[in-house]
C-alpha cells in the first residue's frame, strides 16, 4: 500500500513556560503543507524498513511506531516499509512525525483493528510531540507539548517558499538557550483569527516563533537567509519549530517564483509548498 506523510509549518509559536518535568509548554497555530514523504507498506516475513539515502538510526519514528502498536494490540503480520524522503531533516517541518502517523494509521487498518481517534492520538503523543498533529493534519490549534488539539474552522489554502540550507538546529540546545534568554511571546490568538478569517495581511503581522531568536544566535546563517528572502520580495519570513526551514509570505505568486528561482541556486532545498493542501 502507497501511502503520503505531509509535513506541517508553524504559523505561531509560543513557549509558554518551563514545566516541572524538564518539558515546555507550548501554543502553536500548526497547519499541513503540500511536501510530503512516500511510503510503501506491504506484509514481509519480518519486519524491515528502509529509507531512500539515508542512514537507519535505532530510534527511528517507524520502528518505535511498530514496536508500539504491538506491545498495545494483536498484531498478527510483519512489514516491510520503505521511505521515499521528500521532507527534509532537522527542518521544524516534522518529517519523522509524519512518517510515524502514517505507519500508525495504515498499519491499524491493513490489521482491521478499529480504533477511535482519542486513542490514536494517545497513542501518537507516546510516539513524538508532533505525531498527534500529523495523524489529524488539519490547521489546529496546539497545546501542551503538542497532545492538546484543537482543530480550527478554516479551509484556508495559500503558497509560502520554503528553504531549507544544509545544516539543522539542535531542538534540546535552542530550548536550553531559550531558558537564558529574554522573551518573546507571539499573540497566538491574533494568529488563529487570521487563519479562521483567512486574513493573510493579519497572519503576517501576528505570527511569530519564540525560537527563532534563539535559533539564529546559535545558527547567524539563518538571518542571513531572512534578509535575503525579504529582498526578493517576501513581506514577511519566519522560522518554522525549531528550524531550520525558512517560510517566505507573499501574495504575489510571480515573486514566489522568482524568488525560488534565485535561492534555489544557493541552497539544497527550495521549494514553493501550499499550506492547508490536502491530499
């Protein structure tokens, strides 16, 4: 069976505080986007999984995916799955989370069990922080460290440029950084009225990434990028998650184009993606 893993972006992010257990409160305005990874899964005498040009590490989302689904249920096949990756790595755009759900929900239906959402999403959130938000994969509302969803009343569809340069952002150092650093706190409900209302000239003025601050003093290269995006006509460019992905706004689809053709020269990835495509 063929299945796609899209990636999602942060239109606002907001580190609310320092928990007890060593986690961060978040709120986040999530949504997906039209960039994806394909996956074969098919039955196998054992299970094996295999990632286009990439090396397997032990804790990968997808073995820790399988082991599990059947540690919870009966789980009477093995599985071969292989990985196309399209989604870059150490991007803020939730690559392995995606592949996770993917897993999560294909290998429950090709073993018939019938399970309610609630309990996937329980299952997800034992997976990864972004797992919950790429099993529902729809403009939410995220809370907590990402199990709390709210899914919003929109249908919004608009084009951002996406870059990505060869290097990522340590997620535990930007978080151990931001614990020393003044901060920032992007009004996330003025972002959730822009994507409710589908108000693009509001999204760009209220959204914000209480990361990029501290992303860019560990990695100046990505300021670099912002200005050079913003010259080439973007009216606004923000981080998504932890980075290293840069989004570029604009509603000109021309000057996205341009854009992407000028930067695409200079970086390994550039892509104009859709945010809140469905597949």
């Amino acid at each position: 069976m063929k299945v796609y893993a899209p990636a999602k972006v942060n239109l606002g992010l907001d580190v609310v505080r320092t928990m007890e257990n060593g986690y961060h409160e978040l709120d986040m305005i999530m949504a997906p986007i039209s960039l994806y990874d394909e996956l074969d899964i098919e039955y196998a005498d054992q299970d094996k999984i295999e990632i286009e040009n990439m090396e397997l590490s032990e804790d990968n989302t997808i073995s820790k995916t399988l082991g599990l689904l059947r540690d919870c249920y009966d789980i009477k096949h093995h599985y071969l799955i292989r990985v196309k990756k399209n989604i870059p790595s150490q991007a803020g755009l939730a690559g392995g989370s995606a592949d996770a759900a993917a897993v999560l929900k294909t290998v429950l239906e090709l073993e018939g069990i019938e399970v309610e959402m609630e309990e996937k999403l329980n299952l997800a959130k034992q997976i990864g922080a972004d797992v919950p938000f790429c099993l529902v994969n729809q403009f939410s509302r995220v809370k907590g460290i990402g199990e709390n969803i709210e899914i919003l009343d929109t249908n919004w569809k608009f084009n951002i440029l996406l870059v990505k340069p060869d290097f990522g952002v340590s997620t535990p150092e930007a978080f151990r950084l931001w614990e020393n650093q003044e901060k920032f706190h992007p009004d996330i409900d003025y972002v959730q009225m822009a994507c409710e209302n589908q108000i693009l000239d509001l999204l760009v003025q209220a959204m914000g990434n209480a990361l990029e601050p501290v992303a860019f003093e560990l990695r100046p290269e990505l300021a670099k990028i912002k200005e050079e995006m913003l010259d080439l006509g973007m009216v606004r460019v923000m981080m998504s998650g932890s980075g290293s992905s840069m989004m570029g706004f604009c509603i000109d689809e021309d000057v996205l184009q341009k854009a992407k053709s000028v930067l695409e020269k200079r970086y390994g990835f550039v892509e104009v993606v859709s945010v809140g495509a469905k597949l």
